[in-house]
C-alpha cells in the first residue's frame, strides 16, 4: 500500500446517536482504493460512524477528514447510500431523478444539468444495470432495484468515497452478486468503500481491512488478523456463537445478526 494517499481520516471522534454516545474515540485512516468492511452487532455505530463522515451527524469531538478536507466545511464529495429504512420509496422521482441527485453539487441551484451530468447518470445506471428503468417510478422498483438506483446515485457523484450501509438488507442473492461485482469495477477507478455488514464471510472475502465496532474501535486490520475469536468474542460477548466450517473458514452466529450463509 505504499505510495497511496489518505483518503479518509477519522481521529479521536466521539458522537452520540438520540441522546446516546454511540462512538467513543474512535481513530482510523483509510488509503485511496480500500475496501473497508466495517462490522459489529447491531447498535454498535456502525450507521453513526457513516453520518459522522457525511456531516449529517455533529461531532462532540475529534474531527474528519476526506483527502485532507473538513466535510463540514469544505466542498468535498462522499458518496453515501444509507439504509433502506431511510429511505422513502413512495416519493414520486424517476430512478434517473434520484441519480441525477448526485449530480447537484456538480450542477449548482436553480440550474439545468448539462450534457456531462445526464453523460455521468446514463454511466451510472448502466453500471448498475438499470438503464431499461431510468424512466420507472422509484415505488414500483424491487428492493434490490431500490438499492442499486441508490448506489448509481452515489456514482454520478464521482466521489473519492463511497459508504455503503447495510447494501445487502432485503435483496435477493441476485441483486448481492451484482452489487460485489459492480464494487470489483468501481475499485478499478480507485474508489475507497467503506461498507456496513453482518456478513463475515462476505467480509473475510472482499475487503482489504475489517474495521471491529462496538461504540470504541475494538481492533482494525487485514481480514485475517482481525476475524479472529479473541477480537470478535470482545465485539459479540456472550451472544456469540463460533464454529469451524469444514473449509476452515469462521462462521459467526449471534442474537442480533446472522453471519452469513451457512
């Protein structure tokens, strides 16, 4: 990984979530290109972490940095997809309304897109394959369609980086694998992801570094360091359940989540 930049920093940040502190000095760095899987039960603020690095959510302290740059106060790109319970469905856009709201910070208010926005929303729809759809009703989508509308949103963007949380919650496995491999060809573009999962099979296999959460960072580093008994017995407790899969491969089972598919 040597010669590449900082993407993302996070440093020393504590936030609280309704009232609650969810984070508690949490300090991490992510360099250009990464994929970073960041896991934890539910709770664990994972989903408090993302909006503390979009600026939806105030810091108590610490701060964060996109390519040297405060969010908050400098005009810097986070692609951003948050969970699906976020987000209304029933509003009444086109899927190519919702991905041409990527392109707002590009287009400016009270302006009309240009050749090169509509160029970078037809570029994202094809690369999550919903060009037959640009004109459909976001309501009438499917929910792994839904998903992948939002992710497009975020590619029109053209952002440096991309949180994903939670991408997979209610799609099929169809929409699962085309999710990843739309992930593999935005890798080749050198975006960072940082993407929220239950899934530590999933995890193990497609990030460059797993990122334990449980309000305090409890361990960061390559997928086989970190998923590990001793790190996840301290994220999961005594909900955990660990086991051997006839390939070696660790499966994790607890009362909040499922780890995977067995």
């Amino acid at each position: 990984m040597a010669g590449r930049c900082e993407v993302l920093k996070v440093e020393n940040v504590t936030a609280a979530y309704n009232g609650r502190v969810a984070l508690r000095n949490v300090t991490f760095t992510v360099l250009g290109g990464e994929r970073v899987a960041v896991v934890g039960p539910n709770g664990a603020g994972k989903s408090t972490l993302f909006k503390v690095i979009v600026g939806l959510l105030p810091l108590q302290s610490g701060r964060v940095e996109v390519l040297g740059c405060d969010p908050r106060r400098e005009p810097v790109s986070v692609g951003y997809v948050p969970q699906r319970e976020e987000v209304d469905l029933t509003f009444p856009v086109t899927v190519s309304d919702v991905v041409m709201m990527g392109r707002v910070r590009h287009i400016g208010w009270l302006r009309r897109p240009s050749r090169r926005d509509r160029e970078a929303v037809r570029w994202a729809l094809e690369q999550v394959g919903l060009t037959e759809l640009a004109n459909r009703p976001l309501g009438e989508l499917s929910g792994g369609q839904a998903q992948r509308a939002f992710i497009a949103r975020a590619l029109a963007q053209e952002a440096p980086l991309l949180l994903l949380d939670e991408p997979f919650t209610g799609v099929d496995a169809a929409s699962e694998e085309a999710i990843l491999q739309l992930m593999d060809r935005v890798r080749e573009r050198q975006v960072t992801i940082l993407l929220a999962t239950h899934d530590l099979q999933m995890a193990a296999k497609w990030s460059d570094r797993v990122l334990l959460l449980n309000g305090d960072l409890v361990a960061y580093g390559p997928p086989a360091e970190i998923l590990c008994p001793d790190a996840l017995q301290r994220v999961y407790g005594g909900q955990l359940t660990l086991w051997e899969h006839e390939k070696g491969t660790l499966i994790l089972g607890d009362g909040h989540c499922s780890g995977g598919r067995r």
